[in-house]
C-alpha cells in the first residue's frame, strides 16, 4: 500500500493513497524514492504528538549520520544537500532557540505587516502585465514571482539574482537529477557567502543586513549559521507560497460556489486562505525527524534511531479531526497543520497568509470569471515530495462571455 504513496497518481491528487493508509492506522513504515526507510504518521492527533514530542529530534549531526548510514545500506546516494545543514530547522533547542530568537527579533510581524503595500502593488503589476483573453500560466506569471519577488526585496537579494535562485531551489527541492542538489548546495552557499560580505561593505535596511549585524554583534550567529539561515529563508519562503497560490487558485476553479461566495464577499478571504492551506497542504512531508528513545505514537512503538516524517495532506484532511474533510469550509473551527506544530512551526506564517490573500483578492476582484485553459488531466504538478502544488497552471483569465 505505501508504494502507492509515491506513485504519478499520488504527485496528482496524494488523497486516495493518504485515505486508505489512514484507514489502516496512524503510523507506517514506508521506503521514500531515494530508498531511504522511515515512517511516515497521517492522522492529526498523532501528528501533533511527534511534532511536540522532545524524543523526536531534528539535530542535522545526528540526523545526518542516521540518514546517511540508511541511504548507504538501502544503496542510495548518502550524500545530503546543504539545506541539512547550519540552520534552525535542522536544529533542536537550545541552538534552534538561539537561532530562531536571533531571526524573530527582526523578522517581526511589524516588518511584515509593513511590506503590505509593496506586496499589493507588486500584485496588481502582475495581474496588469499578464494577457487577459489569451491563455497565461498562472504558476509561472503570478504564483511564482510574487513570493519568489518578496522574499528576495525583503532578504536584499537584488534582482539579478532572483533567477538564479528560482533554479537553485527547485534543484534542492529535489526536482532535478539526482546530484544537482549538490552542485546547487555548493552554488547558493557561494553566492550568499559573497552577497552576505557586500552587506557587511554597504549595509541596507533589508532583512539580510540586519542579521548580518546580529552574527557581529557578540558572536551570536556564526558565519555558517547566518549562510544557512539565509538559505532557508530563500527556500522555505517562495517554495511553499508558489504551491499556496497556485493550488487554491486551481481549487477555486473546481469548487464554483465558494469562487463565487469569496468573489462577492471578499471579507472572507483571510479565513477562505487558512481553509485552503488545510484544504491543498503546500508542504507534503514535513523535514525528516529521528527517534532518540523508542517512542509509542498511534498505538505502535517506533524504535531509536529512526527517521519520522508527517504527512501534512493526510493530518489536514483527517475525519477524526475535521467533519466533511474534503470539502471547503471557511468557517470551521480550522486546527490545520500546514504550517506545522511545536518548535519548528513556520515563522513565516505570517508572511505567507498575508501573500495568500493579497493574491486572492486580487485575482478575484479583477478577474472573477478566470478559466483552467486545459482539461484538468493535462494539468502538470510538482515532482517533489515536500512540497505540493502545480508547475504550471494554464488559464484564460478573462473569457468571453
Ligand atoms: C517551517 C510550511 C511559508 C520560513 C515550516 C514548517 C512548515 C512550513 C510545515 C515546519 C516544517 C517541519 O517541522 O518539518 C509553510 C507553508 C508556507 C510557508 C505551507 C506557505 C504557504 C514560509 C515563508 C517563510 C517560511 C513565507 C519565510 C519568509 C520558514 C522557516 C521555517 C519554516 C524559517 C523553520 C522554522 C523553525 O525550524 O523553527 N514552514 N511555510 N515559510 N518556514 Fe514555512
């Protein structure tokens, strides 16, 4: 059963594959692409309970060792990209509380709430410079540059540089020959280590700068520290937010009447982003944890030294928790696990929920009649088993009547 957890269909639509595992328990052993074994968790209570569980750790020492020593022996390839490495979500208290702290002080909610404007504008140019009676992939025109523009304005990445990101990521996610991870691990790492010592020459009011001046200021971060903070920052904050727009703005194409209740009742949208996170989970797979003492989780006991890994799209959909879990709901109660639980919950949730909406409103007030272009079993999606969502969306964003 859990070979059909990986297979197209899955990449598709995982809820068939994640309703039947479910059904048959909260925890199983399963055998990733990359022939690493672990087990994966699709029910939302014993979710949450590995998330907050101290014994289910992150440390990318040991992580590593473990994953690498199980790759080996399944005959995979042992070597990890640099995304395992030097930041805090591969770490666990107190470095993950050091380094976390360090980037909260400055990515605060007031610098977000304060990128509000550009993110509108930045919206509204998007939409204007898209065709509105011919067909235009929404992932490729919309989804994509607006985060993949805003994380990078608010790090300081200037905008030659925004491409070359866009590639580097999808090869650390994974959607590339096995081996390019590698070479882009070393690529990033050169090209942020350069930009981080441009910033310390000619300091600017970006997000970068500032943490730049934290690793000076009484050797709080270390250099690797402050190159793999920015790393992730770059990765976590378009990746996810790409699969976000795309996928709702591909549900709100399925489901007519909720396109047609958030069309006229725009107030809704804020709650509409959360039921949609629930709804499309833009992460699949939360980062690989390991057991440091066997842990009793779902009624089965998972030995010392293995690699746990959630499954976000099967915890967000799971009757046990959600009534009528497959269908949009913008009122519930909504206790969804998209931006993850515990230490490690998303620190850019709220950068991400604010991107969500803007994106919605706008597409919605300017467009509310926006049609998929293609059937959609031409649809494409992602090839990555971390993040969800579409590579390209074809539409006509205006149709005639
Ligand atoms: C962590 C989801 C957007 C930065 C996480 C985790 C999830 C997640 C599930 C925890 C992973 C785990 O425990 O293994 C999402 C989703 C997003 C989104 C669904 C958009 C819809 C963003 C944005 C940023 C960001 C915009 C940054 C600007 C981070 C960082 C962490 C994280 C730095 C690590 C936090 C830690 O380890 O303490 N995110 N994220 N994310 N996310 Fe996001």
């Amino acid at each position: 059963m859990t070979d059909a957890m990986f297979s197209p269909a899955y990449l598709r639509d995982p809820h068939p594959a994640l309703r039947a595992l479910r059904e048959d328990g909260p925890v199983h052993r399963v055998v990733l692409p990359n022939k690493l074994p672990a087990w994966v968790v699709v029910d939302h209570e014993a979710a949450k309970a590995v998330l907050a569980d101290e014994r289910v750790a992150k440390d990318y020492h040991r992580l590593g060792e473990i994953m690498s020593a199980k790759l080996e022996a399944a005959g995979g390839d042992p070597r990890l990209s640099a995304l395992y490495r030097g930041n805090m979500l591969v770490m666990d208290p107190p470095d993950h509380t050091r380094l976390r702290k360090l980037l909260a002080k400055d990515f605060t909610s007031r610098r977000v709430e304060q990128l509000r404007p550009r993110v509108e504008r930045l919206t509204a140019d998007l939409l204007d410079a898209m065709p509105a009676h011919d067909e235009v992939d929404l992932v490729e025109h919309f989804a994509f540059p607006l985060p993949m523009t805003v994380i990078c304005e608010l790090l300081g990445v200037p905008e030659g540089g925004h491409a070359r990101m866009r590639t580097w990521s999808q090869h650390l996610m994974g959607e590339a020959k096995p081996g390019d991870a590698l070479t882009a691990s070393e690529e990033i790492t050169a090209y942020l280590t350069a930009l981080i010592a441009e910033k310390r020459a000619n300091p600017g009011d970006d997000l970068l700068s500032a943490l730049t001046r934290a690793s000076d200021d009484g050797d709080r971060l270390t250099e690797a520290e402050l190159v793999g903070t920015c790393l992730l920052l770059v990765v976590a904050g378009h990746e996810t937010t790409v699969g976000l727009i795309g996928s709702a703005a591909e549900w709100l194409v399925r489901d007519e009447r909720t396109r047609a209740r958030l069309v006229g009742d725009p107030a809704l949208i804020p709650r509409a982003v959360d039921e949609l996170l629930r709804l499309t989970s833009p992460v699949s797979l939360t980062t690989p944890r390991f057991t440091e003492a066997p842990v009793r989780v779902g009624g089965t006991t998972i030995p010392e030294g293995e690699v746990v890994l959630v499954s976000l799209p099967a915890a967000n959909r799971d009757p046990a928790r959600f009534d009528a879990p497959d269908t949009f709901d913008a009122d519930r109660a909504n206790s969804h696990l998209a931006f993850g639980h515990g230490v490690h919950f998303c620190i850019g949730a709220p950068l991400a929920r604010l991107e969500g909406e803007i994106a919605l409103r706008h597409l919605l007030a300017r467009f509310p009649r926006y049609a998929r272009a293609v059937p959609a079993d031409d649809l494409r999606p992602r090839r990555s088993l971390t993040v969800t969502g579409w590579r390209s969306l074809p539409v006509v964003l205006d149709p005639a009547r």
